[in-house]
C-alpha cells in the first residue's frame, strides 16, 4: 500500500513528507509506548500513536519506519518535524482514534506489524 493510499483512506493532513507519498509499506503498528515498538516491529511501515513527542520520531528512524500517523487530531511539534525531514520520514494526522485508523488500514490489506 502506497503511502498516498494511508493519508486516503484515513482523511490524514500530511505534515512532512510529501515526497514519500508514492512509497510502498507493507505493515503497521499501533502504540504509545515506544519501548514496544522498540521490541516487537520487526521490520520497516507505519507507526500510529497518539503520542506527541520527539522520541516517537527517534524510534520510528531506529525502526527504519516511512511514515507516523498522529491520532485523535495530535500535533506535531516543529521541532518533530524538522527531526522527520532530517529522517525522511511522512508525518500525517488523522482526527481518527487510533484503533479506528488500525481497523481502516487492516481492512484495507495492511498487516500487523509485529512479531
């Protein structure tokens, strides 16, 4: 799934990363606590979260992730993203929750992104 087809179907603002837009991911992951993500992405998609902080842009380029969906109409700060141009990484928001934007993109053919 192209990253274009993600801000699509959840109605997302692109924040940074419109050249990326055409990139294909293949699975997603949902959380707020990065130590999860941390552990148990196994390899490179989507982050959604509903936390607001730079270290979610630090572990999503750890984990070598393209794009982070902020949830329940979160915001980046500028400082996040600068960090996401630095990293190449699409940053989107969505006024959807978080468990609603998972449920969309799994029914649209994207899998878990875990182990």
């Amino acid at each position: 799934m192209r990253i274009s087809e993600i801000r699509d179907l959840l109605n997302a603002n692109v924040m940074t990363g419109e050249d990326l837009l055409d990139n294909e991911v293949s699975s997603a992951c949902c959380s707020d606590m990065m130590s999860d993500v941390l552990a148990y992405v196994k390899d490179q998609g989507v982050l959604i979260t509903g936390l607001v902080n730079p270290q979610v842009v630090r572990t999503a380029n750890m984990m070598d992730m393209v794009c982070i969906v902020f949830a329940r109409s979160k915001m980046p700060t500028d400082e996040m993203v600068g960090l996401a141009k630095e990293c190449g990484i699409a940053l989107m928001c969505t006024d959807k929750r978080a468990f609603e934007a998972s449920g969309i993109l799994y029914t649209a053919g994207l899998s878990r992104n875990i182990e």
